[in-house]
C-alpha cells in the first residue's frame, strides 16, 4: 500500500501490524507449553486430567491474540481506504 501511495504509511501502522506478528507468536509458544506439558504428564502416567495454568494462559493469549487482529484489521482498511483513488 505503501508503493500505491507513493509515501510512507503512519508508524501507527507498522505498530499494528508487529504487535499482531507478537501476539501470534505467544500464541503459538503457549500451544506448544501445553503440549509438551501434557505429553510429559502422560509419559509419567499421571491421570488425564489437564493443568489449569496451561490452559488459562493459552486462553488468555488467545484473547490477547483476538483483540490485535481486530485492530489490524481496521488499521488496514483504513490504510487501503487512503490508498484508493480519490
């Protein structure tokens, strides 16, 4: 969008934009925590039952995760609607 426009975009933008990149990526770390952790529970033959702590902090990350791609989302329209011809 930036090459449509011939000038540089808000630094509001590429803010958006990388918190989104960072949120995903927790995302992803906290998936893999609850995965290694339950693998490692079933190898020791503990009961099925899941640890809480994975599980909140996977929901919370989720949540995080929610509310940036909203704000990417109309941080980008917003960008494309600047770059459309007047």
């Amino acid at each position: 969008m930036e090459r449509l426009r011939s000038s540089p975009l808000h630094a509001n933008i590429s803010t958006a934009l990388d918190k989104h990149l960072e949120v995903i990526h927790v995302v992803q770390s906290r998936r893999k925590d609850e995965i290694v952790n339950a693998s490692n529970r079933q190898r020791q033959g503990a009961p099925r039952c899941q640890d809480d702590r994975d599980v909140f902090a996977l929901a919370l990350a989720i949540k995080e995760m929610s509310v940036a791609t909203r704000k990417v989302r109309t941080t980008l329209w917003c960008t494309f609607q600047l770059t459309l011809p007047k």
